[in-house]
C-alpha cells in the first residue's frame, strides 16, 4: 500500500500523538483520524509541541487536526475517547492504529481491541528517560499480552511521573516510522520490543516471542469496558501557600509534590511544616519529600487524605520559578534529575543549531530561552534539514547537555556536523 492511499488512527494527541501525526504527515499519509477526550493544558506545552497556550481549554484532537493546513493529509480530529461504544465507528477503514495513550490498562485494552478487530497496532509507551515501542501484527502472536500478561493500572506514581520532551518526541516519530513500515509491508517481520534508554545512552530490542497460552491472542476474549483513565491532570485554581502550613486537598500530582517541595526550600533546616494532602497527594507526597532529604515525623489519615508534620532537611533552594512557570513545566520539574535548577538552566540558554523545524520546536517547547539557527555557517553540503527524528534527538541531548551540565554527551548520528557548527555546543 501507498502511504498516500492508507488510513491510520492515532489513539491519543499527547506527547507521542503529536509527533506521531506530525511524521504521518511528513511522510505523505492520506488519512490520519485522531481521537483523544481531554483539552490541552498548560502542564501540557513542554511535550505535546503541535498546542500553543491560545491553546488551552480547547479539545486536543481538533486543535491537532488543524496543526498542518498546507499538507495533503486529510486529518480529521475526534474529541471523544475510544471505547467499546464508538471502538467499531472509530476503526472503520482504519489499515494500522498508533497507541499513543498513557496508563497500563488503556493499552492493555486497545491491544486487545486491536487483535480481535484485526487491525495492526504500533504500541508506544514514554515514561521519564525511557521509551518503549512493540508492533503487533494482525491478530496479535506476539501481542503485548504475550510479553506482559494482562496489565493492571500502576497506581501511586503520578508525582514521580516526570518525562522528558524528546523521549515521547523520538518515541512518537519512531511510532509513525513503523505504521509506514507496516504499510508497506503487511506481513514483514515483527522489529522486536525496542526500548530506548536516554539516561544509560542505549537502545535495545528485545525479541518478541508469542506465547502460545497469551490470554489475548491465542484465545481472544470479548473486549471489556474501557477502563476509566486515572486523572493526572492539575486542577485549576492553587491553593494558598503558607510558610508552616499547607493545605494542598485541591492540588493534584505533581504540583501538591512540587509545591510541598518548594515551602520546604524556603524553611531553615530543621522547620517543621505541616501539609494536608488528599487522596492523591497521599499516595506520593510523602516518599517525594522524603526522597528530597525531608524527615515525616507524623502522618495521620484524615478523610480520604493523610495530614504530614515535616522537618525540613534539605538546603534551601536558590531558584525561584513563577507559579504560572511550575505550572507549565510540573512534568519535566518533577523530574528528579532537572527541579526547578535545572529548568531555570533551560530557560537561560542558548541552544545553537542547524535548520530542523523539529529540533527548534522540541527545544522552545522545554523552555530553552534562545535559539540560533547557524546553518548558513556551515559547509553547502551539509546545509540540510535533519530528518524528524535527528531533530528530536538533537533537542533531546541539547536538553539533557544542558540541564546535567554535561559536555561529554554524544551528538547521535552527527558526528560529521559537530566539527562544523562553530561556537560551543550545548
Ligand atoms: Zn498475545
């Protein structure tokens, strides 16, 4: 099949949707139908790079939909979520499907959808450093349930839930890369389970066997009701800051995390604060301060919550970011390896780089508070745009370069460009 004569549909314009769509796009696709329930938010900005903040409150698939208006591709965006009410409407002339949901069991669920239905799936999945991606050809063998058995909602992990931009970006694109594969190639061999690892620099793939006993495709099951998606989203509205205590019931992960993070900073050591959390907050909070260097000397349940007496353990921090700026970067803050240091790092640098739309777009998206496109300085015959996926690594690295404060990272794939971009490098 052609690229231009196929049909996909991409379950999820987040982080992954959106460079997913984005590479369909790129690479000629004829029909992409994207569906996705929520509305973009603020927290969202840093990694799902096709929303603006005229964006916010406005349904994610079709505002995503309308991202490309100079392309062939005929886009259609359905703001509902996918279900086994609409799963037969939503599949029609579908010839692969994207899962580029978050949480254990929406993806159990669309694996399984997509086995009985017929209809191969690219599964891609990011989380903090770490990306992971499996192809399902039709009828599963092996499916995802072949490696992993049913899965189960994780629960209790939201605050640590951070995730850099450039995981779910390269993990997106390399998702439209493998629908296009399976395209052209209905019954090609299956790649393996890849995962990528940004943190160790390593990529993987593992074999993908099928099991013989898979509870989902060696004896396909009725498709069960969608299961409700854990909310992860911060609420509107923040509750009111106090040096010793700090009601944070309306707060959700990560910003209860961040914000009980931020009043302990501002303690001297050894300050007690107390902090109401809800049901949420509870599960996480108090490992998330502990993990910071904080001592819980109390923690009593209160309702559904839990109410926490805190020594301050840590220094306090010298950064101080805007609420509206916690906000927005609440993911890639959370992140124990950036804080608010390593954000405030992003904000002031200068990343130079060779033209790549991608590239730029990851890089603004995290925060990076200038960039240079310097490729008029280099050699004729390297002034090319980098593909989609270089683009995304590049902005990947320069991030990880700049807020570890690490000159040793690699350049993936460009060593040839490296001696030539002048200046320092990210
Ligand atoms: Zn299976």
């Amino acid at each position: 099949m052609k690229p231009s004569d196929a049909h996909v549909l991409i379950v999820g314009a987040g982080g992954i949707g959106c460079p997913a769509l984005w590479g369909l796009v790129a690479a000629g696709v004829g029909r992409v139908r994207i569906v996705d329930p929520d509305v973009v938010e603020l927290s969202n900005l840093p990694r799902q790079v096709l929303y603006t903040k005229t964006d916010v409150g406005a349904p994610k698939a079709p505002v995503a939909a309308r991202a490309f208006p100079d392309q062939a591709t005929q886009i259609e965006g359905v703001h509902a979520r996918l279900d086994h009410t609409n799963a037969d409407e939503l599949l029609r002339e579908i010839d692969v499907v994207i899962d580029a949901t978050d949480g254990a069991t929406t993806k159990d669920w669309i694996n399984q959808l997509c086995v009985r239905v017929g209809v191969p799936l690219v599964h891609a999945a990011g989380l903090r450093s770490e990306a992971r991606m499996l192809v399902v050809p039709v009828g599963g063998k092996p499916c995802l349930a072949c490696l992993f058995g049913r899965l189960v909602e994780e629960t209790g992990s939201c605050a640590d839930l951070g995730v850099w931009n450039g995981v779910v970006g390269t993990i997106g694109f390399m998702a439209a890369e493998a629908a296009l594969a399976l395209l052209v190639e209905h019954d090609g061999p299956t790649p393996g389970y890849v995962v990528l690892d940004f943190e160790a620099r390593r990529s993987l793939v593992l074999g993908a066997e099928p099991d013989p006993d898979c509870p989902v495709c060696a004896r396909p099951a009725g498709i069960e009701p969608y299961p409700e998606a854990v909310a992860c989203a911060p609420l509107e509205g923040v509750a009111a800051a106090a040096a010793r205590s700090l009601d944070l019931r309306a707060e959700r992960c990560p910003m209860n995390l961040l914000r009980a993070r931020r009043a302990l900073a501002d303690m001297e050591t050894g300050g007690i604060l107390e902090i109401e959390l809800g049901a949420e907050g509870a599960e996480t909070v108090p490992d998330g301060v502990r993990a910071l260097g904080h001592t819980v000397l109390a923690a009593e349940a209160r309702g559904e919550g839990v109410w926490l007496q805190v020594r301050a353990g840590a220094d306090g921090e010298e950064t101080r970011l805007t609420d509206e700026q916690l906000r927005q970067y609440a993911r890639q803050i959370v992140l124990p390896e950036v804080g608010e240091e390593g954000q405030r790092r992003l904000f002031e640098a200068t990343v130079e780089h060779t033209s790549s739309a991608v590239a730029e777009c990851y890089l603004r998206a995290a925060g990076v508070g200038k960039l240079e496109d310097v490729s008029k300085n280099l050699p004729p015959e390297l002034q090319r745009e980098l593909s989609l996926l270089g683009g995304v690594l590049f902005a990947e690295h320069a991030q990880r370069a700049l807020v570890l404060e690490r000159e040793d990272l690699p350049l993936m794939q460009m060593p040839r460009l490296r001696d030539h971009i002048p200046g320092k490098l990210p």
